[in-house]
C-alpha cells in the first residue's frame, strides 16, 4: 500500500492576492473592501439547527447539525461586462458554528451587477496535495475538515442531520457532494457600487437544496450520498444547490467588520533572545499546523516544559505531577477508568492522550478550553486533579533558585507507575531566564512552557506511516482493515465498510468536531453542552485520535470499554439511538453495521499499526535527564 508523496508547497494565496493588489496600487486605482455574509434560510426564516421542526417540500419533517462548503473562482462583473476575481481565492464556511462570512479586500472602485461564485474546489486544486497550504488558508484539512484524506479531493459541500420517518423514529442522512464533475456555479444579480465600502448578505435556502428542482425525499435508500459516478441523487443536489442562493440585502460596511481588518495584530513573542529554535518536524501527510506564533518553539522552552511536566511541585502536596495521570508507556493516559487525583479523589472523565496536539483547536472531552495554553493551567487548580493555587505553584518554582531555602518535601504516588517522583532539584529561575529572557516566573510563563512541551509530542512514526513510507508492509488482515476503516457502509451502492473515517479520517485520525456516538439512550453525562448550552450538543465530546490508540485503554470519556475488541463491537451491535446521535451512525440500522467476526478483528489489526513505539519510548520521564 503506498500513497503519493506529499507535493511541493504551494505559494500563499495571499501573497499572490497582495501581488495583484500592489499592480492595482501602481495603476492607480482606489479601492474598497466587501465583506460576504452567507445566511441559511428555511422557507425563508432563519434555519434553526439541530431540531427536527423543518419540513420539506415533500412533507418530510427534518433536522440539520451540519452544514459545511468550500467556496472558490469568486468574480465580479463590471459594468462593461469584463470580470474581476481575485486570484486563488477560496473560503470555508461552517453555518452552525458561526462561521458564515468572509471579506474581499482591495477591490478596484466602480460599478459591478452580478456576483458569480463556485460551490466546491477547482480540479487542479482538487488534486493537489494539501500538505502543504498554510495553517489558516481555507483548503487546509484542519480548518475545513472536509478532504477526503487518502482517497484525495474535497467535500465540496457536506449536509447531515434526522429525518423523522413516517411512523415518527428518527434516523440520520448525510448528504456529501464532490467530484469535479459535480463543481457547481451560482451567479448571481446584484447591484454594488464600490465607491465605499460595503457589506452584501446572501441567504442560502437550505429547503430549496431538497425541492429547488428536483424534489428529493429521503428514504432508508437515500440517506446518503458521496457523488459517485452512478449516484443520481448527487447530481440532483448539485442542480438544487446552485438555485437555492438569493441576495438579501447590500449596505454599508459595518464599523466593527473594519476594525476587524486593522487591530487583529499577534501578541509579541515572548522569548529569551538567545533562546536556540526548536526543529519541529512532522509528517508529510499531517497538514500545516497553527503554532502559536507568540510562543515560539525554542529548545530551552521545551525543556523547561518537559521538567514541569514531570514535577510533583505544581500538585498541592507535592504527590503527582502532570505526568502522574499521562504516562508515555500508557500513549498519555494512565491506564485507569478515571485519573485519581494528588488527595485520592477520583475525577469523572477518563484521561486524554496527549500526542498531536499541535493539530487541535480546542481541548477537553467537551472543549472548553480554546487553547492549549489556557488547558495546562485547569488540571494544576482543579480540586480533583493537583489542587493546587497558583499563586503557590509560582512560590515554590521561584524557591528553587534560593540557596539555603528548603523546598517541600515530595512524595511518591502510586499513580505515577513508572514515572515516580522525585524531590526536585531544578534551579527553575534559571531555566526560565534560559526560556523566555529573565528569571521571573508566572502562571503566564508556566503555561507558555507547558504549551511548548506538548505542542512538540508529534506521533508519526507507526507501523502504518512507515507502510505509507514503503518500509515495511501490512498484513492481509490490516489492509482488510484499513479498506474497511475507510470505506462506506451505503448497502445501496453495495459498500459494506464500517464508515470509521467520518470521525476519524485523515493521517491524525481524528476531527475538530464534538459527537455522540451512541453510548446510551439518555446521557449520563452532558458533554459539549455544558459548554455551549446547546440542545444539539447533550451527549457530544470531542472525537479523539486514533494513534496509539492500542495504549490508551479503557476507552470513551467514560473509560467503559476495556478493549478494542468491545469497542468494535459497540459499533458493531451496541449503538443506541439517542436523540443527539451523530448522523453517519443515525443512518445506519438499529444497533450498528453488524460487522463479521473476521471483520472485527481485522479493524483491530488494523487499529494497533497505528501505535508509535518510538514515540512512546522518547517520551518516557527520564528520557532526557
């Protein structure tokens, strides 16, 4: 099994935009700036998400969770009628998180009629590998999560949630349009006079995608659709999708939107000047990660981080360290249902892996941290975890460097296996001074370190990824289960695979979204929703990767299976319709895809080439003391 090498970088879109704007400059000509706001309609009311309460033109009452779309080839035509499009230009947008606008910056004045764009990614683009676009550029997988992962392309527009059927169950469909053939094009009239700024909103009728000309009602049949060659109902949304896009209004440009375009500058670096930078490195399949650019990886700061990582001084009596409840040998877990924290008391989530963090963007089983530097700060307060203040925290570190000062006592913690504890002995005043410039410590500089530590736990050097590298090869049984792990389970096109790549697709295994995959009728826990107060979100947690995901036993953020073998199963036989179900379980029958046993085995096969000996090994606590 080999894949392509990864290509060439590709040069920045914006710096070729920035190139045409410069000719414009030299030519003279003003410019103004438009920003697009792209709304879902129903009937022409705002769409509202997660509900089954929208009913189509066929009287099937439905919901939507997902609405995602690349967009590209955006053009205005000027009143001569010669177009304008900005080259390389492409967005993302993702209508139930909030991401539903996009601004064109440096347009020429004057007088434009219509608004032409595509729905989806040019063919060259299409076939390019993303490797190598930068962390925020619309393409990259990590942003969109809508690649194809190794069967390559885009999803150019992806719609899923319930639909009720007539006896009133529920049940899911997920609709993915792709292909170049199926590229689709909206133009539009509009009425723009750039001589200022302005702001035009587009509203997309997420009804019309069902009924605009082709009238589509879903059946157990057509609960899904991946715009293969013979599939009908792919063209037929396509035909739908390029009718469902009106103008709504064209106004000024809001004061906000152009502040937005002046003061988003990053915060300084924070960074001792002869700090060494650190060689992050990566596989050539992973995509461009966002590393902070104010925190910049140096070889000081890593270790300072990795020392703090393993430090029972950051716990309230000096019992366990971070790495107490994130132990290498265990993938960064600790083998345990729940961690038990520096005064024995049991947590109620099961302990994340810690590895490619680097390629998230938020964090906890239910996301509440938005980064990964606001993350490392919660477990040291937390009455359950190191219960520690941090305030204390920074007393005992900057004591460290104080002769003649005595430093508390540390004890061991069973918890720690392997990685026992110590009595710290590091001078931490001159390891921060090493790190970021100056002795001074504060909860600040202790996150920036861990931050850095863990940005830098990159695994990429499986069994699997060495297969892709043509230096050994997989067995029979794990090349079976890698072809089920990617393939559909659509009976109708006669594809019986256990549809694993929806939520754990590309080479990281895993997607930036939240799911519930089915573990009870009623969520013993709420998830997601504690957080953002969504209905749509009881039950859902984050979709964690894969990779060595042979050491991260027991698994789930409840830790009630203690196998693979239970956890294939569960998908297997044991999912429970619960009114939160992600939609590309809804649709499949009640229970699960009722895998083989030879089938069972051969995605656990292929499960375990996904664990990283040397990245365990390098991780352990003593590997660099």
């Amino acid at each position: 099994m080999k894949f392509p090498a990864p290509a060439a970088r590709q040069r920045s879109p914006a710096a070729r935009l920035a190139a045409l704007l410069l000719a414009l400059s030299c030519l003279g000509a003003s410019a103004a700036h438009l920003a697009v706001e792209i709304q879902p309609r129903f009937r022409s009311a705002p769409l509202v998400f997660d509900a089954a309460t929208n009913t189509t033109a066929a009287g099937q009452k439905i919901s939507v969770t997902r609405l995602d779309f690349l967009l590209s080839n955006i053009a205005l035509r000027r009143a001569d009628g010669s177009w304008l499009s900005p080259p390389d230009w492409f967005a993302f947008l993702s209508a139930r998180e909030g991401r539903t606008s996009f601004r064109l910056e440096g347009i020429p004045a004057g007088r434009y009629d219509r608004l032409r764009f595509n729905i989806g990614v040019p063919e060259k683009e299409n076939h390019a590998n993303p490797g190598g676009l930068p962390a925020t550029h619309p393409l990259n997988p990590n942003v969109n999560g809508l690649h194809w992962s190794w069967q390559g392309g885009y999803v150019f527009l992806a719609i899923e949630g319930d639909w009720l059927k007539p006896d009133g169950r529920p049940s899911g469909y997920s609709y993915h349009v792709a292909t170049d053939r199926l590229l689709m094009s909206v133009e539009l009239p509009v009425a723009l006079d750039l001589a200022t700024d302005r702001a035009l909103r587009l509203a997309l009728h997420v009804d019309q995608i069902f009924s605009s000309k082709h009238a589509i009602k879903i059946s157990d049949d057509t609960t899904s659709t991946h715009s293969r060659p013979e599939d009908r109902l792919a063209g037929q949304l396509r035909e739908n999708l390029e009718r469902a896009f009106t103008v709504e209004t064209i106004g000024g440009l809001p004061a906000t939107t152009l502040a937005g375009r002046t003061n988003g500058r990053p915060a300084k670096p924070l960074v001792a000047a002869a700090a060494t930078p650190y060689r992050f490195t990566f596989s050539g399949f992973f995509p461009q990660p966002a590393l902070p650019l104010d925190n910049p990886l140096t070889v000081e700061g890593v270790e300072l981080g990795r020392r703090l990582f393993h430090d029972p001084l950051l716990s309230i009596n000096q019992s366990q360290s971070c790495a107490s409840c994130h132990q290498a040998g265990h993938g960064f877990t600790d083998a345990l249902k729940f961690s038990v924290g520096a005064e024995g008391r049991a947590g109620t989530r099961n302990a994340m892996p810690l590895h490619n963090l680097a390629w998230k963007n938020s964090f906890f089983w239910d996301g509440r941290a938005a980064t990964l530097r606001q993350q490392v700060l919660e477990p040291i307060q937390n009455p359950v975890e190191l219960h520690e203040s941090l305030t204390n925290v920074v007393a005992k570190l900057a004591a460290t460097g104080r002769a003649g000062r005595p430093l508390p006592a540390a004890r061991t913690n069973a918890n720690d296996g392997a990685h026992g504890v110590a009595r710290p002995t590091t001078n931490y005043p001159s390891l921060f001074t090493r790190a970021f410039g100056t002795p001074d410590i504060s909860a600040d500089r202790i996150a920036r370190a861990l931050e850095q530590f863990l940005l830098t736990q990159v695994s990429h050097h499986s069994k699997f990824d060495r297969s892709l590298a043509g230096e050994v090869e997989l067995t029979a049984e794990e090349k079976r289960g890698f072809e089920l792990f990617n393939t559909e389970y659509d009976p109708r096109h006669e594809q019986f695979g256990a549809d694993c790549f929806h939520c754990h697709g590309g080479p990281l295994f895993q997607s930036q979204g939240f799911a519930n995959n089915g573990l009870d009728l009623e969520a013993r826990d709420a998830g997601r929703h504690d957080v953002t107060k969504r209905p749509g979100d009881f039950g859902k947690f984050s979709v964690p990767s894969l990779r060595n995901i042979a050491l991260t036993a027991p698994y789930m953020h409840d830790g009630r299976f203690a196998t693979l073998e239970q956890v294939i199963e569960h998908y297997s036989t044991g999912v429970k319709r619960s009114a939160t179900l992600d939609p590309n379980l809804a649709k499949h029958p009640d229970g699960g895809l009722r895998l083989n046993a030879a089938d069972q085995r051969a995605l656990v096969a292929f499960l375990k080439t996904l664990t990283d000996a040397r990245f365990q090994t390098n991780l352990s606590a003593d590997a660099k003391k």
